[in-house]
C-alpha cells in the first residue's frame, strides 16, 4: 500500500491545546514543507498555545466565520485538519445556539474553501457526542443509527455529513475522527482541570458534577495526533469514519482520586459533594465505550491507558500553575 504523501497542512483552531500538539509533530515530520494555523488566537501570546518556532510554520489571525480570508489564507495547501468547534459542551445550555455558530458553520466554510482550493484531504475532529447516549452498548463506526443528545453531538454529527457530501461531490477525500476524550498538559478545560482548579480554590473539599460514575476512555493528545496520521497515509476510502480512544476507560471518582493524590498529595483528606444525578449536565452522555477494532487494525497503539493519561494531564496543569506563580 503505498503511502499518501502530505507537504502544505492547513489546521483550523491549531492555537488552541489538541493544535498545538498537532504543530509540533507535523513540523517534527521532514517531508512536511509548510503548516498554517489559522485561528483567531494565531498571534495572541497569552491566549495561543504554541510555542514553537519554525521557518515552516505560519501563523494566521482568521476567522472562519469571513469565507473570504479563510478561502485565501487555505491557497496552495494539500491537506485540511480542521480542529475548530466549541469546546465548552455545556456552553449550549446557557446558549442554544453556539454549537451552530461556532461549530457546524465553521464546517460548511472550511469545506467550501477546501474545494474552490482542491485542496486533496480534510482531516476532522468529530467526537463520540455523535452516538448519543448508548449506556454501556460498544459504540461501532457502522452504527446504523446516530441520535445526540447534545447540540455538541448534532453539530459534530453534522460535519460529518457535510464532508461526506463534499467527498462524493467535489473529488475531496475525507477522514472523520470520533475521538473519547482527549486530554494533556496544556489543557484549556474539562474534568481535569476542573478538578485541579477547584482543589486550589478549597483543598477541603471537592464537588462533582454528577454521581462520580460517569465512565469513559481519556485517551492523550499525543495518541490522538498518532491515530490521526496513521489513518491519514493508510485509509485509501474517500470518505471514511475512525474511533480514536485509549484502551480503558476511568470514572470521574478514580479521577479525582488521581486528582487530590497530584494537587495535595497522596495523605490529603477531601470531602467530596456530588449531585443528585447520573451525568454532570443535560446533554452529558455518563457512559462511553468506543470499540476502536477499526483503528487498531491499521496498527494504532496508544502509549498511555486513560488513568495514565489523566495523571500526565493534571501533573503538567499543576506544573503550569506552580510555574506561573512563580513568576
């Protein structure tokens, strides 16, 4: 099977936290000549999290909302990863519409100004959001029926779809990624950080959104760039749809266990407040179990299991922390 070949990679939100990582391992990469970052935080210090620098790498203050610019910073580029969306889940309770805005309609004008460039490949973060709430049932890529129950979901189920169209209409090649929940150092939210942040606050105690057993796979930032390329160079389908999660799966009680161990210490006494309800929200799917036969059949091995991964994430958050305090 021979390899595709990748030079010029244009990445949609690539300043935020999974962007970042993606950055560092394109340009660790020698056949790649150049990587854009369009983000509306590319050139904001405090807000980007990029922190190489490379005379490969250009760095474009854009908005996907302006098809325009977005249509003329994506000229000449091969391949589109587009990491662009709302991260705050919940955000949509406050504001219904936000996962449309910020999310779907991104989509449809990343799409759009992949095909007036031919651009050959788009690469999109889609999530597990877009099974819905399947309980303990093995999610498969084949699912016949996908019905979320989040806008998040909807919105990202909704990506799909369009770049499957776009696939089959205008000679793009695609490959979307239902990722579990990725985690890592340089993390801008989630249980994690949470965690870490409410114990700062009152290393009394600590309130848990929901019961504690909310179940799912954490899988690294930096599996997820592996799994990404991998199933770039060896998927040959022109549209084709991948499971990406660590081979476990942890509770949101293990991982404030990990939690108070890494921000007060293994001896620390904590008492813990929960809600009165199975999941931390409405639209949170409490269990996740993502079968990832697919993916592992090209040869993907994450490196680190999910309480691995949160551990390593919430070291480095309390590392940051520390590190900012002291200067």
């Amino acid at each position: 099977m021979t390899e595709r070949q990748t030079k010029n990679v244009f990445i949609t939100g690539g300043a935020g936290f999974l962007g970042s990582v993606f950055v560092e391992r394109l340009l660790s990469i020698a056949d790649i000549a150049k990587v854009t970052v369009f983000d509306r935080n590319a050139l904001k210090e405090k807000r980007s999290r990029i922190r190489i620098k490379d005379s490969r790498l250009a760095l474009i203050d854009g908005d996907l909302k302006d098809p325009a610019s977005l249509s003329e910073a994506m000229a000449g580029h091969d391949t589109v990863i587009h990491l662009a969306s709302n991260a705050d889940i919940s955000l949509a309770i406050k504001q219904p519409t936000i996962d449309f805005e910020e999310g779907t309609i991104l989509t449809q004008n990343t799409l759009e100004a992949a095909r007036i460039n031919g651009v050959e490949r788009v690469l999109y973060a889609s999530g597990s959001g877009v099974y819905g709430d399947g309980g303990w049932k093995e999610l498969h890529e084949d699912a016949s029926l996908l019905l979320p129950i989040s806008t998040y979901g909807a919105s990202k189920l909704a990506g799909e779809s369009l770049l499957s169209a776009y696939c089959h209409m205008f000679d793009l090649t695609g490959v979307a990624f239902r990722f579990a929940n990725i985690v890592g150092p340089a993390q801008t939210h989630g249980v994690a950080l949470d965690f870490v942040e409410k114990l700062k606050s009152n290393p009394s105690q600590l309130q848990i959104l929901g019961d504690g057993s909310q179940t799912k796979s954490y899988i690294d930032a930096e599996d997820v760039f592996d799994a990404v390329w991998l199933a770039h160079k060896n998927s040959k389908n022109n549209f084709d749809v991948y499971n990406v999660a660590s081979n476990d799966a942890i509770t949101v009680n293990e991982i404030a266990t990990i939690a108070i161990q890494e921000v007060l210490g293994e001896s620390a006494a904590v008492e813990i407040i929960y809600g009165d309800k199975d999941r931390g929200w409405k639209g949170d799917v409490p269990v996740v179990k993502l079968n990832t036969d697919k993916i592992r059949a090209l040869g993907f091995k994450p490196k680190l299991s999910s309480a691995q991964a949160i551990r390593r994430a919430i070291r480095g958050i309390v590392a940051a922390s520390r590190s900012h305090i002291a200067r």
